[in-house]
C-alpha cells in the first residue's frame, strides 16, 4: 500500500530512485529526466520487457527519491550513491586499476616530473593516466637521461648542501645548491612538456638551434652536449613512427559477453599512440548491454582521470549527450561521445572489441587451471575444503621493537586487499614470536567466530612451533571446520644449482613436512601468498619505524621549528647532546635567546627539577 501510495505521488521533475528490498537496503539506484514516467515503466510489463526488470522488482518493497535541478544533476547523484550504497542490482565499478599520471608543477622555482595517482585543480600540469607503471618509469628514465634535471625528492632537495652525483656526471644542473638560474632551468622544464606532450620532433628543432648558436659563440663542449641530446630523442622518435596519424586523445571501449558476465577493455590512445590498455570483469546483473555501457561509462568518469577529446563506445548510449555534456564540464574543452558506424573509429571499435573477447578466454583458461591447482592442494595437503578463501599470518620485528602482524586474504587465487589487516603488537614486549602470533591470531578469529567470517585455510608463516600455536587459538575459540598449515623455509638443497632453500608445509598432527614439487604450480601459489603477507608485514613495521624516525622530543617544545631544530642539532651533534647541554651551551653554541634556551634546558630536566621540589620524607 505504501509504495502503491509513493507511485501514484512520484513527482515529473528530474532526480534519482532509489528501490530498496523489504530489509530498507538499498537494492538499485537509477536517474531520470522524468521520475514519474520512468519509474512507472518497471511496474507496466507491456511498457519494459527487460530481462532483468522482472526480476529487479520481485525484490522491491519500498522507492525513496531525491529531486534535482537538471539531469546533470541526477547523473552526478547518481554516480555517487551507488558509490555509497553499492546495490546489489547496479552495475557497480570497483575500479582496481591503479592509474597514475606524471605531475609537473610549473608553478615551482625548480620543478621536476613526479608520478600522482590524483589529478587535483592545482595549476600544474598532469600528463597521463597510465594503467602501467612501467610506462611511467620507461618515460621518466628516458626524460632524465637526456635533459639533466633534478630528479631528488623535494625533502632532499631542500636540505641538501652540496652537489650529489648526478651533477658530477652532468646529469643535473645542481638547482639544490643555485648553481643554475630559473630562466635556464625553465628552458629545461619546457623541453620536458614538449617530450610528455609526445612532441619530440619540435622539441629537436629547438635544440638545433641551440646548439647552433652554442657553436657559433664558440662554446663547443655545450654544443656537443646538445647534440647527443638529439641524437637520443631521434633515435627514440624513430622508434615511434608506427602510429595513427590523428594525433587525438581518445579512449576506445570494447566488450564481451559471456551469460552474465561482462568484460570491457578500454584502449587509452594519447595524441594519437596507443599508450596503454585495462581490463575490467563483473557482472550484467541482467541488464542489457546498453544500460551496462551507461551505467559503466558514468562511473568510469566520475573518477579522477585524465578526460580525452572523444569517447568511443560500441553502443549507443541514452546518455551520451548527457555525458558529453559533462565531460566538456569536468575538462573545460570539448569533448565528443561516439558510436561510430563506419570508418577507421569502428576498425578501433573491432580492436577493442577482440582485446575484451581475448581477456575473457584467458580469465576462463586461468580459471580452470586454478580450480585444478586448489584441488590438487586439497588432495595432497589432507585438506577437508577446497582452499577458495586463503588467510595468511606474518610477524615482523626487529629486536623485539614496533612488533606487527599481518593477514592477507586470497580468494579464487586473486589478493583481496579490501580484506587485508595489520595487528600492532599491544600484550608482548620481548621477542616472542608465538607469543606474538597467539595474540594476533586471537584478536583476529575471536571477531571472525562472532560475525561468522571464518576462511577455508588458515595459514602461518613458520614451522611446528607456530603450527601449535595456531591449534592452541583453535581449542580456546572452538574453531573446527577450518584448515591449518604452517609454510617453513627448510635447509638449501645442494643438488641444485644455486642451492635453492627448499620449502616446508606443516600440517596439523602430522609429525613430518609434506614437499612439494619446487616449481610445482602449488607451491608457487602458497609463495606468492607467504610472500605478500612479509611484504605487507614489512611495509607496516617501516611505516613505524618512519614516523618514529621523524618524530623528536624536541617537536614537543612551543616555538621550535624546522630550521632551529635542524640548527641545534647540527651544533650538538644529536638529541642526547641538546639534552647533556647547560643552558649557557644553548646560549653560545646554539645562538638561543636565554628563556628559550632555559625552556629547551627545562624540558629535558623536569623529572631531574620535580624530584627536587619533592620534600624529603626522612627529615
């Protein structure tokens, strides 16, 4: 009756719907130009006969709405409370793809390329995204072997005194130490924008004439210098004749559907090369192909990225004027959205379109031989599940000091990071390892037993010790249909060359090691997933260990900044030294106003100045 009530009270004016199943969660979040008409199709069979809407409003017990402006509006909306709902029944993009973009701050005194994972409105220039990092790294190490500068992080770069080697070998013009103006320094950084904008054959003709007017002057070493510089970037432009001859940014859309499963490849084409490619794989929740475009193309851009002067999808799209609307918004500039029916765009459509089919044999070959690799495992490890859900446990110490644990999750083979978790040692403060893993083991089963979140396999990183630990949390949190095995590296097998450590896999109640194979698929698996927990463990024990670094007790005195900390240190040698210093020291040495060196001298003594004022109890 309610929501008999809401449609016949649905409003015409633009916004976004929200349909929720009988639980009031949110189950799919749709826009419309009209909401009284739109919203009224999924309840007139004669008016939608999609596949999916049947089955969509089986589950729909209650519609809330949010009215806006324009379309536009509702678009946005749109994008972002999927984004917060994550319905069931939307196409709902987890975008893993790690893009990052080559920043340059033009704005700096002395700027240098750094890569960015956020574009933000900052005044600098961003060139990208890339889904590679090797891309990157190719193109900034090509960059700083030719044009010599700095390539120091702006920490170093502040506080370094003197040259570093790259100056000594004419890889850099030393900016740390001024010994380069700003005006020749910008020249430099104006040849490293004519390279990202992939205009190297404008950029030759500049060092051409420079190097003729160096020539001329008679400075016939800094001529030679320029003319290696071209002789490097030609040989690279060489190497890029072989492209499109449109020199557009576009982004190309292909896909493939196999039941309901959909794969879309996306091709980034950048002034008129084809930088880089991503895959993307989820399911069509029963929507049609189109809806599937429309609601994969709207979240696609609502994220930061880089935004190309034409989109090609291969379907139309009822929102494409819509989106190009809003795209030409976001990048300032005109932007196009096109299905194209004839000419070179569909060949690009083709090749998209044969990429996403591609994607889609290797995930079905991948998955096949997976599920062969974790039923081998189960048959030679005695294990009672099939290992779909892999949890893996690490400590990580160094003498006992910022102790951590880490758990890194594996499902279907793949990391789950959503469902990583790192422990900070709080109940052990010496070595201990088992001490160390009973306590992360307990905090993180004892939470998984009430929320009913336990894995298929448990695994621990060490011998029978820290299996027997591991049955010891089992018994006090009653945990049973669980596997358990513990991952040991064993003795260097001799016989190898190398000698390659072999691997040792404990399981429970079994006096001795099962072996695998060292370069069986198995073992290689159970590595790759050891490995990550270490490294996961290791990059959270050097977070601490950074923050404690940087920390100082002197960051605890008001009025002591960067430039006199680093100026008392620098005079006493250490913090142990300011804290044996008198306060005539701190006057003299470090050239501190007496009350400030009384407070400095204070701080570091108040233990010694309290248990002086405290009376003494036998007089």
């Amino acid at each position: 009756m309610k929501l008999t009530n809401k449609l016949k009270n649905l409003p015409t004016s633009p916004g976004v719907y929200l349909m929720k199943n009988i639980k009031h969660k949110v189950i799919y979040v749709g826009k419309a130009k009209n909401l009284k008409n739109r919203v009224k199709t999924y309840f007139q069979r004669e008016k939608d006969d999609r596949a999916y809407t049947e089955y969509l409003i089986r589950h729909v017990a209650d519609i809330d709405f949010v009215l806006t402006e324009t379309e536009k509006e509702a678009l946005i909306l749109e994008n972002n409370l999927i984004k917060q709902f994550k319905p069931k029944f939307n196409i709902n993009l987890r975008d893993d793809k790690t893009f990052i973009s080559i920043k340059l701050d033009v704005n700096a005194k002395f700027p240098c390329p750094k890569v960015v994972r956020q574009i933000e409105n900052d005044g600098a220039i961003y060139f990208g995204p890339y889904a590679s990092a090797r891309a990157v790294r190719e193109t900034l190490r090509y960059i700083h072997d030719i044009i010599p500068i700095r390539k120091c992080s702006d920490r170093v770069f502040k506080n370094r005194v003197k040259p570093c080697l790259y100056y000594q070998i004419h890889k850099c013009l030393g900016p740390c130490c001024d010994l380069v103006d700003e005006v020749t320094y910008r020249g430099l950084i104006d040849q490293v924008v004519l390279i990202l904008k992939g205009k190297q054959e404008d950029l030759v003709t500049v060092l051409q004439q420079q190097m003729f007017e160096e020539s001329k002057a008679m400075r016939y070493e800094k001529a030679a210098k320029i003319r290696d510089r071209i002789r490097a970037i030609e040989e690279t432009v060489e190497k890029q004749k072989i492209h499109s001859m449109t020199f557009v940014d576009r982004d190309v859309f292909g896909y493939y559907v196999a039941g309901n499963e959909v794969w879309i490849e996306v091709m980034f084409v950048r002034s008129g090369n084809m930088e880089d490619v991503a895959s993307y794989h989820f399911s069509t929740n029963h929507n049609a192909i189109e809806e599937v475009f429309r609601s994969f193309l709207n979240q696609f851009y609502s994220q930061t990225r880089f935004i190309p002067a034409e989109v090609i999808i291969p379907v139309e799209s009822a929102d494409s004027r819509l989106l190009e609307e809003w795209l030409t918004e976001k990048k300032g500039k005109k932007v196009v959205v096109i299905s194209p029916k004839r000419g070179d765009k569909v060949r690009l459509i083709e090749m998209a379109q044969k990429n996403a089919e591609n994607a889609y044999r290797v995930s079905q070959t991948h998955d096949r031989d997976f599920a062969r690799t974790l039923m081998t495992l189960k048959e030679t490890l005695h294990l009672k599940q099939i290992p779909e859900r892999i949890e893996c446990f690490d400590i990580s110490n160094i003498f006992g000091k910022h102790a951590v644990g880490s758990m890194v999750t594996f499902e279907q083979g793949k990391s789950n990071k959503s469902r990583y978790k790192r422990f900070k040692i709080k109940t052990i403060g010496q070595i201990d390892d088992y001490a160390m893993m009973h306590e992360v083991l307990t905090r993180r089963y004892k939470r998984a037993v009430e929320e009913d979140d336990l894995p298929n396999l448990i695994m621990v990183d060490g011998g029978k010790g820290h299996m027997g630990v591991a049955l010891k949390v089992f018994d006090e949190l009653a945990i049973g249909n669980v596997d358990l095995i513990a991952l040991a590296k064993g003795k260097k097998d001799l016989s190898v060359l190398g000698g390659k450590v072999s691997e040792q896999i404990f399981v429970p109640y079994s006096p001795n090691p099962i072996a695998l194979t060292p370069s069986s698929p198995e073992l290689l698996f159970l590595d790759k997933i050891r490995d990550e927990a270490h490294r996961f463990a290791i990059a959270y024990h050097r977070k601490l260990r950074h923050r404690e670094y940087y920390q100082s007790p002197l960051d605890e005195i008001s009025g002591m900044g960067p430039a006199r900390k680093k100026k008392l240190i620098k005079c006493f040698g250490s913090i142990e030294g300011i804290r044996s210093a008198t306060i005539e020291q701190l006057t003299e040495i470090g050239k501190l106003p007496v009350k400030f060196a009384t407070e400095i001298f204070h701080y570091f003594h108040k233990q010694e100045a309290l248990i002086a004022k405290t009376p003494n109890q036998g007089e």
